[in-house]
C-alpha cells in the first residue's frame, strides 16, 4: 500500500513539474517575424484602404433617380473654380462668382415642383462689426446669397440652415475651400426642390461671400437678416483639404440628438469626438462660421470639413485637378440625406427644450457609428475600469491558487509588473518626444512633411522600443520557479490594463469624452480575460495568448485608424502653425499615443524566447544606400532579426 502511495505521489509530482515546465516554455523564435507582419498587414491592407474608399461617383445617367449627381456637381465645380481667385471686394468674388450663383439658383427655380415647394432667392449686402479673440472686425458691404425653400404644406416657423461660402484667400482658386461645398449646396438643393418627397421645415441655403477674411458674411447674415430669427439649427460645411471625406468635427453644443440624426441619415459616416475636442482646444490655427451661428444666433448645429490633402489648403493649388468625382458623390450623399433628416427632426420645434448635454461619437472605417451621451460615456468608462480592477483580482487569486502561493506572494509580484509597466507606458510616451525635440534643435523639424508614412520610422519605432524594453528585460532577467513566465506575462498585461483604467477614470472625471479611446481596448481585454478565466486558458501556459491577440483585433485597427487620421489630418497643418511651436511635438504626440493603444496590450512581454524591440531598433534605422557603416549595423543583430530598409532621402542614423 505505501508503495502504491508513493508511486501515485511520485506521479502526481511529474505531472506538476511537467505543466510547470510547460508554463515556462516560451514561443519559439521564429513566431517573432510573424507578429509584426500581421499587425502591419492589418494596417496596410484594411485601415489605410478603408479611409480612402469612396463611392461610386453618379453620371447624368441617374438624373431620374433622385439623387446626387457628382457629375453635374463637377461641371458646376469647374465652372466657379475658373473664375479664378475670388478675394473680398474683388470683381471675381463680388460679381463673377454672385452671378454663377444666381443664374445656377434660377436654373432650379425653372426646374421647380411648384405644386410642392415655393422659393424664395435672397441677395443682401450686410455691414458691422464684432470682436474677435483680440481684435475688431468691422465690414461693410460683404455680399450673402441665401434662397429659403419651403413646402406648400409646411406651417413651420423653424427653419433649418445649410451654409457654406465662396470668397477665398488669396492667389488660390478655392477649389476645395469652399467651392466644392458651394456646388454641393447647389446640387442638394437642385434634388430636393425637384423631387416630389416633402419635409416639414423650410430649409434656408446660405452662400455666405465673406468668410476667409473673419467670419464676416455669416456675421452678417445671423445677426441681421430676416430669415435668421427663425433658423433653429445649421449644417456648416467647409474645407481644410482638398477631396477625400469630410468629417464632423463639431456638434452641438449641448444638443447630442443632432448626432443621432447625422447616425440615422448619414450614408458614409466618418466623425470623431477626438477631432471636436482637438479642434476646440486651439491649437489648430483655423476656425469656421460654425462659431459665428452658435455664438451670435445661439443656434446648435453640425460643423463638417473636407480635411484630406491639407497640403493645397490656402494655396494656388487648391484646384479641381486634385479633387475626385467620387469625392463629391461622397460629401453629396451625406448632405443630402442629412438635410432631408433634419428638415423633418421634430427638435426644431423647440431645440431649447432638448438641450441636454454633450455627445460622444465615433465612425468604425467608415461602415459604422456609434454614439452616446456623455452622461452614458461617464457611466460606461467607470463600470469598465471597475470590471477590469475586479476581473484582475480574481485573476490574481487564480495565479496564486494555481502557483500554490499565497496572494500577497502575487500581489507583490503584481506591484513591482506594475511599476515597471508604468515606466513602459511613460517610455513609449516620451522617447517619440524626445525625438522630435532633438530634430527640432539640430533645424530638422517637419521631416516628415511631405511623406507622412515616415511617422512610422521616426516616432512609431521609438515608442515600440519604450513600450517594449522595460518588460522584455524584466521578462529575461527574472527567475522565479514559483510563478511561472506566463503568469507573469499575464501580470504586465493586467498591468497595461490597470493603466488604461485610471486613465478612463481620471480623464473622465476631467471632462474629456475623448477618454472612450483609452476603454475601447480595455473593453476587449476584459472580454478575452473572462473567456481565458472561464475555459481555464488562463493556466495552460500561454495558451490564452491566442484568444487575447484575436480580442485585440478591432481594437488595433480602431485605434491605427484614429490615429493615422489625425497624422493625415494635422501633418498639413504644420506648415502653417508658425514657429512660435513645435509642430513635431503633436505629430509625435499622436503617433506615441496611437502606438500606445494599438500595440499596449500586444508588444512582447516575454512570451517569446528572443526580446521582439530588437525588430523596432532595425526599423528605425533609415538609409538609402548600403554603405559599410550600414552594412556593420545590420551584422549586429543576431540571425532571426528581420532586416529590412526604409526608404528615405536620409543618411546615417535617426539619433
């Protein structure tokens, strides 16, 4: 009988040192090159192609379907971009392009369903003053094209306005700002006024003849013009690009049910609370009527923008050549099918009485959106953050009870993960930073400018290596037989997690709806620890690794592509914020931050047997010819480094 004992003892203990010993085996090598070629893949093939999709552009062909025709659109493009630059006072700004206007206006008169609607075009001069930031703006004379459209069985006294302006900076021919919102407008109203589908509200189309140089038409307009008493809410379009999408960047203020009927009728949705509140926080040298109509006409409203192509934006080539038909057919689709929403949105009736609070909202690749309030945002985030604080302690109690230790043997472990996670996490932050303050001192600021890609070299590698070092060396220095590499694997990703938490919590406590980017992969992280809790993944080695990777599918590419927008987006806008600041700073900012989301809980933590940053230290370096000191870098990695160039006109190395 005791030898029967011992032999089951003797068993029992091989089969534990056998799963130990499986618990501490790590990945193999060559699994390595696999991981960030997935990732980028993912990157290359799905989010960057999403953001540049566009639909199909409609011909005179589909006149008789009621819808938007980019190509009628297109001609109407062509013709008001010819005119040329159209600067306030000019003959062009203040007869030529009035003129177009009025004789495209007078075409959709001739065209329209008189049984239907009536219209009514309005030419006015307008003349005043208003402060603005430091200084007066006084104007006189400034020209405002506005044409109400109204439907025979509408009894309404709430109108809806749509406005948009055509004058430009100089030596520009404002084919993008704001001409390709003007011929929106005008084809919009030509569909509406010509299709027998009625609406409760009048909707007033407003050609505004003075924005480039202050705000000054839509000044006029919404503090003197008989119609604006009665304008209850705006849709401003406007450009800070040329062609692509266009993206709401401002909503409201205070009224989230305009964002739920820009949900409803938007066709190709692509909007972002993170651009509200980086647009509103200034330090984008740019602003639009939008403000004039909220501040003046106390009306809520929707601010949309091209934002794509920046680079032409207030320049001479700023022309029709580099705006795609399908561009238009984009913008049109949504401006149409936004405009007949809101021309029935019962809100308008009194738009006072639904003041209710901020939204937040976000498009998924453009084929989703989502959106909330922000009282249900605050409630969201604290219940994530405190179900991933829960869910990490029962994972600890798991760890112990599995490791035979006690939870304060793990929890002490879990400290000091933690702390070294936090370090990683201010790494990643910073060592992009430091990057661009050291280009900006040696006079080499704004590299990157006319290759946004090369953010991916010059700040996306260095924070893989911040985010990476600290917890790879850990992982490779520390000896503990206790617990096993997974578990602590497990550790810095609860740690990453923890992270992610207070920051929801504190930036929501701070007011910052924005803070949903930071619970998006902390939700997923929660849904793969539960399930790895669950199916007891969570003590086969790294067998849970699988489940935790796939969780953080959407949230990659949701995070990639915010980011890679707003690099897309604000890179352009570096070339004309002055040198008072350092534009490198927010670029490297975004690109820290985006890598931070996307790879926090997907960089190496020792799960594999050689420290993946290597692959980040190689892909920094950028060179266009093989030179011997290339050749000597290259030969310092060990042999299952992926070696690769990029191309660049740099020399040498990035520090």
């Amino acid at each position: 009988m005791e030898d029967k004992e011992k032999l089951i003892s003797d068993k029992l203990t091989e089969d534990e040192e056998m799963v130990k010993t499986k618990a501490n085996e790590n990945i193999p090598w060559y699994f390595a090159s696999g991981f960030p070629l997935f990732w980028g893949l993912l990157f290359f093939a799905v989010v960057i192609p999403f953001f540049y999709r566009l639909p199909t552009a409609l011909t005179m062909e589909d006149a008789n379907k009621n819808v938007f025709i980019a190509e009628r659109a297109y001609k109407d493009l062509y013709t008001l971009s010819n005119i040329g630059n159209k600067l306030l006072g000019s003959m062009e700004n203040e007869i030529e392009a009035v003129n177009f206007i009025l004789k495209e206006l007078k075409k959709i008169k001739e065209d329209l369903l008189e049984d239907y609607f009536d219209m009514e075009i309005d030419l006015s001069q307008a003349s005043g003053a208003f402060s603005y930031y430091t200084r007066l703006n006084v104007y006189q004379g400034v020209q405002n094209i506005a044409v109400k459209l109204t439907p025979k069985t509408s009894t309404s006294e709430s109108y809806l306005l749509v406005n948009s302006h055509f004058d430009s900076k100089p030596a520009t021919p404002s084919a993008g700002d704001a001409g390709f919102m003007v011929v929106t407008m005008l084809e919009v109203l030509r569909v509406i006024a010509t299709t027998k589908q009625t609406f409760d509200h009048p909707i007033v189309f407003l050609f505004n003849g003075a924005e480039e140089v202050g705000l000054l038409a839509s000044h006029g307009f919404i503090t003197q013009h008989k119609w604006a008493p009665y304008c209850k809410a705006v849709v401003n379009l406007d450009a800070a690009g040329s062609g692509g999408r266009e993206v709401l960047f401002q909503s409201g203020p205070n009224h989230p049910w305009l964002v739920n009927y820009y949900k409803k009728y938007i066709k190709h949705p692509f909007a972002t609370t993170v651009a509200e509140e980086i647009f509103q926080s200034g330090i984008i040298p740019s602003d639009t009527d939008f403000r004039q109509f909220t501040t003046y006409g106390k009306i809520p409203g929707l601010d949309l923008a091209q934002c794509i192509n920046g680079f032409v934006y207030h320049t001479k080539y700023d022309t029709i050549d580099v705006i795609p038909r399908e561009s238009l057919q984009n913008t049109g689709d949504n401006i149409l099918s936004l405009v007949r929403g809101l021309s029935n949105a019962t809100e308008l009736y009194d738009t006072k009485a639904h003041q209710t609070g901020h939204a937040v909202y976000f498009d998924f690749l453009g084929i989703y959106f989502v959106n909330y309030s922000e009282a249900i945002g605050k409630f969201f985030n604290i219940s994530a953050a405190g179900a991933a604080f829960i869910l990490i302690y029962v994972s600890l109690w798991r760890m112990a009870d599995v490791s035979h230790v006690s939870i304060c043997h793990v929890a002490r472990w879990f400290i000091l993960v933690l702390v070294i996670q936090i370090i990683s996490f201010v790494l990643g932050l910073a060592l992009p930073l430091v990057v661009a303050h050291v280009f900006d001192n040696l006079g080499l600021s704004l590299t990157y400018y006319s290759t946004p890609l090369l953010v991916i070299g010059l700040y996306v590698c260095p924070s893989l290596i911040g985010l990476s070092l600290p917890i790879t060396v850990y992982c490779s220095l520390q000896r503990n037989d206790k617990i096993s590499n997974a578990y602590h694997v497990q550790l810095a990703l609860h740690g990453h997690a923890v992270i992610l938490a207070l920051l929801a919590i504190g930036l929501t406590i701070f007011g910052l709806r924005s803070s949903y980017i930071f619970v998006i992969p902390l939700i997923f992280y929660i849904l793969s620890l539960v399930l790895n809790l669950m199916t007891t993944l969570h003590d086969r080695g790294y067998a849970w690794t699988g489940l935790l990777k796939a969780s953080q599918i959407i949230p990659f590419v949701y995070s990639s592509y915010i980011f890679y927008i707003l690099i897309v987006v604000l890179t352009p806008m570096g070339g004309r914020s002055g040198s008072s600041s350092n534009w490198d700073l927010y670029i490297a900012a975004m690109a820290a931050a985006g890598t931070v989301l996307s790879f926090g809980f997907l960089k190496p933590n020792g799960d594999f047997n050689v420290p993946l940053f290597q692959l980040g230290v190689s892909a920094h370096y950028i060179k266009d010819d093989g030179d011997a000191q290339s050749v000597k870098f290259a030969s310092s990695f060990p042999s299952y480094s992926i070696l690769d160039q990029w191309p660049a006109l740099y020399q040498r190395f990035i520090f």
